[in-house]
C-alpha cells in the first residue's frame, strides 16, 4: 500500500512541477492525491488519512 500511496505522490508532483508550480505547491499537491487515493482505498476519514500519508514523510524530487 506504501507504494501506491508513494506513486500517487509522486506522480501528482511531477505533474505539477511539469506545470510551473513551486516545488512547495507539488508537494502540498502530492500529500492531498495521496491522501484521496488512501481515502478511497481504506475509507479512512480525510483528516486520518492525510495525516497517514504525512506520517510516510514524501518529498517532492
């Protein structure tokens, strides 16, 4: 699950990077698609499941 949680992040960083965000904005961007995907995955309520997903500590490349 840490992988998948992991590619959502990291792909939606990129993505953003892609588009000119600040690499702060990627990441904030990346804890939220990560924190949806865990969401739907687990049905965790959002608040728990971004507070997973920063728990993992994922940095924007």
């Amino acid at each position: 699950m840490r992988k998948m949680i992991a590619e959502a992040y990291d792909e939606t960083v990129a993505e953003a990077l892609a588009q000119g965000q600040p690499q702060t904005v990627a990441h904030r961007e990346g804890v939220t698609a990560a924190a949806m995907f865990l969401s739907s995955m687990t049905g965790l309520e959002d608040a728990a499941a971004r507070t997973s997903v920063e728990s993992l500590r994922l940095e924007a490349a």
